[in-house]
C-alpha cells in the first residue's frame, strides 16, 4: 500500500500528463499497487503524474456510483487545482477503472466535462479492467440464478441496487447504468473526448464480473472451450487474445466425444466432493454472517449517502445529465417494465428466432478493432462516427444471452462510442477477477503481469 501512496504523491511535479487510477468494490489503493508501480517504472515523474483515488477505500464503495464518482472527481480537482497552483499544471489525463471502479470511473469523467475541464485538459486513456459494464444481473435460467439476482441486489446498499440495475436513478426513473450508456448523456460524451477507449475482459472464471458485461457482449462463445478454438496474439503468452479473429467454433467432428465429456465431468465432480460437502457446511453460516454484515454495512452506507448529500461544494456535481430529450419520455415509460422482467425467471438464451433481431439491436459479441487503432477526437470535435467491423451472434454460431432489453440497448450505446476490447485468458487460478491485475502478489496472479505488459505497451499512450 505505501509504494501505491507514494506513486500518488510525486516528489517532482513537472509531467503534464495525469493517470487516474480507480479501485472496485470493497477495494482500496493497494488492490492497484502493482498498475501504479508498472505504470512508474515505464513513465517517470517528469512523464507523468499517478493519483490511486482512495475516497472510496473499504465499506465506502457501498455508496453507489454516484457518490463514488463525486468522491473521486474531487479528488482529481483538488489535486489539478493543487498543481495549477504549483506551476505545473495538466494538459493531458488518462483515466483507469478497476471492477466497480470502471463504472465510478466513467461517471467522474462525465461530471469533469460538463465543468469544462476537457476544455483546457486533453483526455487520452480510458480503460477499465473487469468492469460490469452492464451490471452483474447473471442472464441464466433456474432457481439459483434468480436467487443471486434476488439476494445480491439487496445486500449491498446503493451499489447493489444499481449493479442489478433495479434502482431509480434521481429523476430520470431509470437505472444508473443506463443512464451511463445513454447517448445523449454527458457521460457518453465525455466518453466519446477519450483518444483511446479500451477494455480487458476475463473470458473464463471471473465469478464477480462475467465476460458478457465486462466485453459488453450479448453473447459469450467462451462457455465451452473445448467447443471453440481460441487464437492468441503473439509475445503474449496465451493470455491475450487476437483481436481479428479471437475464436471461432470447432468442427463437430473435431470436438470431444459425449462419452469424453462426461468421463471428464465425472472425474471433475468427483475431484470437487470434498469442496461441495464442505460448502453444504459452511453456506448456511456465511449467509448468516454475510447478511447480518451486510446489513450493518448498508445501514452506515445510507447515513454516509446522506452526509455527503449534505456536504459543501456537490453544487456544481448536480448537473443536468441528458442533455437532449427527444426520446427520454419513452425510455422512461418502458424503464419500469425493463425492471420487472430483471425480476422475473428467464431464459439463458434467446431462441434462435429472436437472436438475430436482439443482434441487431446491438447484440452483437465484438466490435472489433486493431490494438494500435486510436481515436483522434479533441475536446472540441463531435463524437466521431466510427465505422466498427461488427459480427453477428448468428453467423458466429453463438447464441444470444436472454439479456434485458436495457442491457442490449447498454450494448449498442457503448459500441457505438468504439472501443478496443482485450480478451484476456488466465489458466491457472479459478478466480480471475483478482489475478487479472494482480491485485495480490502471488505466483497465481503471474499471468496478470502479461496483461498489464500488455496494456503499457499496447493501451497506454503517453
């Protein structure tokens, strides 16, 4: 934790050039020690200035989005302020999400541009790691999916009503997230100023974040890899996917036997008795125990929410946030039935009749582009129109996630902006969610050092 702080606080302030770096949920500074030390030891002082946000360390990342995002857009303010003050001031920022951070991430920068800070200020990198994009509402069938809907969007405060996007977000009567990824927003705006626009996504066990929302995918062809044959990009390991063509079905002569699959189920079932025996043990006390916390953290996190709202300087925060409202009526109006469909059991997957429309209603898994393809968008241009090289679900043999209609809209809204989409691989922990930055130093977590290798020298423009 104390190298993260220090790469915070430069002792010689003469870079023009400011990264942001924004923790997730139940996170704090150290989680980013080892991007903030990756990032120093490829940049200098005299490159580049790091800030590793802390006003949402620990139980404060409860609060929800917006109160995490305006925590964080002071920080950065103070710390422009401080070195305009100092004579050193910023022409260029870069801003880095983590998990829930990606999300707070996006909301600051949207409240930075509608203070005119984009105006004098360039911005060049916005990334975000295994970042839920389009929530944490699991799209899979059965009870205990509809469980985990159920259950996780009420023990985590304000967060966990807008991760499983069934909260009203002010008075918009929509959720916080599709406000995020609504076009005429500041925040897609603001979104749309970044030069470079990118993302990495875990495609196998990421148990907090899935592929589909951390990729904004409607499909995800990673459920069966012995189904797919994945392609990896050179110099990488097979850690980094290629970005032209990451995966592609197998021939069904080339893929196992049933007979294989399920002698290598069983073996895999039998191999986890001893986990699941002890779950059975341990389960009913963890829940206990997690709701009787989550309770206390909820009820702290609501008197928090209120503090802040009463704080001093949120003025300027309560900004409008959809700047034309041609179609915000009718988005309005359908948001309530959206929020009662997340409420109610569904489908894994469309059926194929519906595939191909929900595709073409941003349901597709990949806009793809190159690594080194960069937007060249200043803060005075509009939005650009980005021709993205788009594949649909049903030309690529891969079915339709039975995603709300809010989350396909999510999709289209956010590919239209453009980003560059990182499918990352990590074979050797499984829980990837961590290892993807390493946010603890393990040797599990070496493949993440790949990933960040690659987004210094792939992701990242000085």
């Amino acid at each position: 934790m104390e190298e993260s702080e220090r790469a915070s606080i430069d002792p010689q302030r003469r870079a023009d050039h400011l990264c942001v770096l924004v923790h997730g949920l139940w996170g704090n500074p150290s989680h980013l020690a080892y991007l903030a030390e990756s990032l120093r030891e490829k940049h200098s002082p005299e490159q580049l200035n790091i800030l590793v946000a802390k006003s949402n360390s620990g139980s404060y990342t409860y609060d929800g989005i917006e109160t995490g995002g305006e925590r964080v857009t002071q920080e950065i303010e103070s710390l422009l302020q401080e070195l305009e003050r100092d004579g050193a001031p910023i022409r260029k920022l870069s801003v880095i999400g983590y998990s829930l951070g990606g999300l707070i991430a996006r909301y600051a920068i949207g409240l930075l541009h509608s203070r005119g800070w984009f105006e004098k200020i360039q911005p060049v990198n916005f990334t975000t790691f295994a970042t839920p994009h389009l929530g944490v509402r699991t799209p899979l069938r059965g009870y205990h999916s509809q469980l985990w809907n159920a259950f996780g969007s009420r023990t985590l405060s304000a967060s966990g009503r807008q991760l499983f996007t069934i909260d009203s977000f002010r008075d918009t009567k929509r959720p916080i997230l599709s406000v995020l990824a609504d076009p005429d927003s500041v925040f897609i705006r603001a979104l749309s100023l970044f030069k470079n626009r990118s993302l990495y996504a875990n495609i196998i066990n990421d148990r907090s974040a899935s592929y589909y929302t951390t990729a904004i995918a409607a499909t995800d062809p990673f459920v069966d890899l012995d189904a797919v044959t994945i392609r990896y990009l050179d110099n990488y390991s097979t850690n980094i996917l290629d970005h032209d063509r990451p995966v592609a079905p197998k021939p069904a002569q080339n893929q196992q036997s049933l007979y294989t699959r399920l002698s290598s189920s069983s073996q895999g079932l039998l191999y986890r008795v001893p986990l699941y025996t002890a779950l059975v043990a341990l389960i009913p006390v963890a829940t206990i125990a997690w709701t009787i916390n989550s309770g206390i953290q909820s009820f702290r996190s609501n008197k928090r929410i209120q503090v802040h709202e009463q704080g001093k300087g949120l003025d300027g925060y309560r900004i409008p946030l959809v700047l034309s409202s041609g179609s915000n009526t009718a988005r309005s109006a359908m948001s309530g039935a959206f929020r009662r469909m997340n409420s109610t059991p569904g489908q894994d997957y469309l059926p194929e009749s519906s595939s191909s429309s929900s595709s073409d209603e941003g349901g597709e898994p990949e806009p793809t582009r190159s690594a080194t393809t960069t937007n060249t968008t200043t803060a005075n241009d509009p939005p650009p129109s980005l021709e993205l090289k788009r594949t649909s679900s049903r030309k690529a043999d891969f079915p339709t996630l039975a995603l709300s209609d809010e989350q396909f809209a999510m999709i289209r809204h956010l590919d239209d902006v453009g980003w560059t989409k990182h499918l990352v691989h990590i074979h050797n922990v499984r829980h990837t969610h961590a290892a993807i930055i390493v946010r603890v130093r393990k040797p599990g977590f070496d493949e993440g050092k790949v990933v960040v290798r690659h987004w210094l020298e792939e992701g990242f423009e000085i």
